[in-house]
C-alpha cells in the first residue's frame, strides 16, 4: 500500500495517508474542517531492502575522486618499502651537469 501526501489548498496543512490503490483520495482537510486537500506528486521513498542478508553498502556506488587515487608504485621499491637490490642506472651523458659547484681540489704540497 502506498503512502500518499496531501495539502490542503485552504490551511496549507500537510498530511501522509496509508492507502489502497483503489481507495478514493482524500479530501476533507482534519485541520481545518473544509474539503480543500488535494493530492500531491511526491517523490516516494527510495527502495529499502530489510531483513538480514541485506547489507547498505552492497548497492552503494563507488565515488571516484580524481584527488586520492593511491600514488602507484616505484620499480625500485619492494612491497615492505625497502629499495630492492638491484642497482640503479649510471645517468646518461644527456643529463646536465649538477647546478651545485664542486669546490676546487686542494693545492699540491711543495717540500
């Protein structure tokens, strides 16, 4: 039985009924005491799955949020964290020299 919501045009009173389908609408407002009540659309309630077997999260969708996707994985990281034996690679003879300037290399000693 579907439950159905009236207001009434005279008081602006607003009720839910529990009615059959095949009962007539409603349309003496208990407010007021006037046959003002109309019928109004509303949007029902949502589905509602009771009993046991029925968990809430079985029919939620995942939210995807570009902002905490998990950081992928390094090649050279094992699953404990720790930086596997493997060496890393020499840098290639492309790459710039470091900004940072080496300090001169000490003078040679005269005796």
């Amino acid at each position: 039985m579907p439950t159905y919501e009236y207001q009434c045009n005279n008081c602006g009173f607003q009720l839910e009924e529990l009615q059959s389908f095949n009962e007539p609408p409603l349309v003496h407002c208990p407010n007021c005491d006037k046959d003002t009540l109309d019928r109004i659309l509303g949007g029902g309630a949502g589905l509602i799955f009771k009993g046991s077997g029925f968990y809430l999260t079985d029919y939620k969708k995942a939210s995807v949020n570009p902002d905490s996707k998990p950081e992928p994985k390094k090649k050279d990281e094992k699953q404990d964290g720790k930086k596997s034996d493997s060496p890393t690679p020499p840098p290639s003879s492309d790459s710039k020299p470091s900004t940072d300037p080496k300090p001169p290399p000490p003078p040679a000693k005269k005796d």
